[in-house]
C-alpha cells in the first residue's frame, strides 16, 4: 500500500508522539495523538516572523520578547539544550494543547498505568480532544475510580520535534512562562522511562532553581517576593496533600469493611480542604488549587500532586548538597541515577493488574 506524505507523516508522529507524550492503546488513540501533534506543528511560525507582523498585538509582543529572554537564558545560564524548542510561536485557537486524564481506584493511592514502547508506563492518559479526554474520564468513572481531568499548556517531546511556544501561555505572568519553559526543556535532559515521578520532580526541581535565578536577574524586588511567597504557599498545600494521601495509603490498608474505609476516607479530604482553605486565607494568596477544592479532591488529585512533587526534595539536595547549586553537575548525577535504574529490575514491566488500566 503507498503511503501519501500525509499518510506518513501521521505514521511517523504516531512513533513520536506514543513514544514521548502521551500514552494508550489502540489504533484510535494513537491516530488522534498523531493528528493532534501534526496539528501543532503545522501551526509553527518563527517567533522572530510574528515580532515583525504589524497586526501581532502588543501584548503577544511583550510575551514573545519575554520568551525569547527565558529561552536565551535556559540555555546560556541554566545548561538546558540549546535547540529549536521554544523558539517559535503556534496559535492553536483553543486554552490546552492536551487534557490528561489520571485515574486511581477508590481505594488506592497508586494511579492506573498506560505503558507502551520507549517512555514505558506513564500514570496519564492524554488526549488533544477535551471531549475525548472528559468521555475516557467518564468511562473509568463509571468503573468506580476516582479521576481527574487536567487541561495542559504545554508539553515535551524530548527533542524529538522542535516543540513551539503555544498561546495557550499567553497570560502567563514571566515568572510562569520562565517555570513552564525550564520545566519542558529539562525533560529532554533527564527522561527515564517508565517513571512519571522520577522525570516530573526532575523537571520541577529544574523549574524551582531556574526561576529563582532567572527572577534575581531580571525581575524587581516586588515581582520576586510575590512570586517567593506564591511558592512557600503552594509548598505547604503539597504538603498537606502529599501527608493526606500517606495516610489514606495507611487507611486502605487496613483491615476494615470498606464502606468504613471510603466513610473515614471522606471525612480526611474534607479535613484536608478546610487545612488548605484556612493556609490560603492566613497568607491572603490563592494556592491554585481552587478548581480542586470546589470540585472535591479525590485519590487522582493526590496522585496528580505526587507525580510532580513526591521526589523534588530528594532533588533539591541533590543539587544543593551534592553538586553545591552547580546545574550541570546536577544533571550528571541524575543523568546517573536513571541510568542505574533503567538497568535495575521492574523499570518499564507492566505493574500489577490492580492498578493496571484498561484499554
């Protein structure tokens, strides 16, 4: 059978796109993963070519110069890989580029797992299609997990295609736009695949020290104290997410009928909600979390928040104790240890049928 140049296109995204972006089964999901992404990257322009556009409006100037300052100093400042990401602009016409779906059952911390060829398994399924991605959710819903729908800004696929900046980041602050830009570039530094966690708090940890040395630079004192505090009160609500799915873990193992662990595991989220409501109201600042509380937290927002945050203290003292702040050494030494677990036993089998996902 001859293949258009369309036709192969598509097959070669599909390779590209199941292999570092977003996970599933089926010929279905792969095509829509294959489109979505060929979509993306026939909206490219460079971000110079939209700078010199007449009608290009003011404030998608200020990002776009703004971008180009972060990228430049990703790479001069922080080692991050000086290539083609982030250098040009795509307008994709709608808020998120994918929506991700995690899914843990009612009684369990563990996310269900989607694995495939070369990133192993991933604890998300993602979809460029709200509708799909809010249709998926439903289906597990309707199996009885707790699930979660995220809209996601941005994405990585690890060089493998020159990922643009999108508008779905045009109202970042810079600060935001800087985190979003070292976090997606640090994933093509580090990736071991099959470990969401490990790559996430990597690239969070990466993100962390990036912006506070990127907002020393170039930001006045007010943006810099503002963008501290947002981050000391976001660091106390993960914690508290993280102690409240620990001792849900504890919860579900015990030996108890389960109607009285789902009873005790409701009146510890409703304790966990009103921690994070009185910690936003004693520091005046939103925790970004609000979406979560109004709708109800569950098992997926807790396995959402330990993906990116479980191990960014290990990686923090990783850097500071072990490499005294110097990034380039930091990733050497995490370089290190993926590789020593891509060796080890289990890294990217299929875990067990209790929280395997279905297809």
């Amino acid at each position: 059978m001859l293949l258009t140049k369309s036709r192969i296109a598509l097959w070669r995204l599909s390779l590209v796109v199941t292999g570092t972006l977003l996970s599933g089964c089926g010929i279905t999901y792969v095509t829509q993963a294959a489109r979505g992404q060929l979509a993306v990257m026939r909206a490219r322009e460079p971000i110079e070519k939209v700078l010199q556009r007449p009608q290009t409006s003011e404030s998608l100037r200020t990002q776009l110069t703004r971008a180009q300052r972060i990228r430049a100093f990703a790479s001069a400042e922080l080692g991050l890989p000086d290539n083609a990401a982030f250098r040009s602009y795509a307008d994709i016409r709608r808020p998120y580029v994918v929506w991700n779906v995690v899914a843990v059952p009612p009684l369990s911390i563990s996310p269900r797992q989607w694995c495939f060829p070369v990133v192993g398994c991933v604890s998300y399924r993602g979809y460029f299609s709200e509708a799909a991605a809010r249709s998926f959710a439903a289906t597990l819903r309707s199996k009885g997990d707790d699930v979660v729908v995220g809209g996601v800004p941005a994405y990585s696929t690890l060089g493998r295609t020159a990922d643009p900046l999108l508008n779905t980041v045009g109202r970042y602050g810079e600060l935001d736009l800087a985190a979003l830009v070292f976090h997606e570039l640090a994933h093509q530094v580090v990736y071991l695949p099959g470990d969401s966690s490990f790559n996430e708090a990597f690239a969070t940890a990466v993100e962390q020290a990036g912006v506070a040395r990127y907002a020393a630079q170039f930001s006045d004192d007010t943006v810099l104290a503002r963008w501290r505090a947002r981050r000391a009160v976001n660091a106390r609500v993960v914690d508290e997410l993280i102690r409240t799915r620990a001792e849900l873990g504890r919860l579900y193992a015990r030996s108890l009928p389960d109607a009285e662990k789902l009873e005790q595991k409701s009146q510890r989220l409703a304790a966990l909600v009103a921690r994070v409501r009185d910690i936003e109201k004693e520091a005046g600042i939103s925790s970004g979390y609000g979406g979560w509380l109004e709708a109800g937290v569950n098992n997926a927002h807790l396995a959402s928040v330990a993906t990116y945050y479980d191990q960014v203290p290990r990686f923090e003292a990783l850097l500071q104790n072990v490499c005294g702040g110097y990034l380039p050494c930091f990733y050497v030494e995490a370089r290190r240890e993926a590789d020593s677990k891509r060796k080890g036993p289990g890294v990217g089998v299929r875990p067990s049928s209790d929280t395997r996902a279905p297809d």
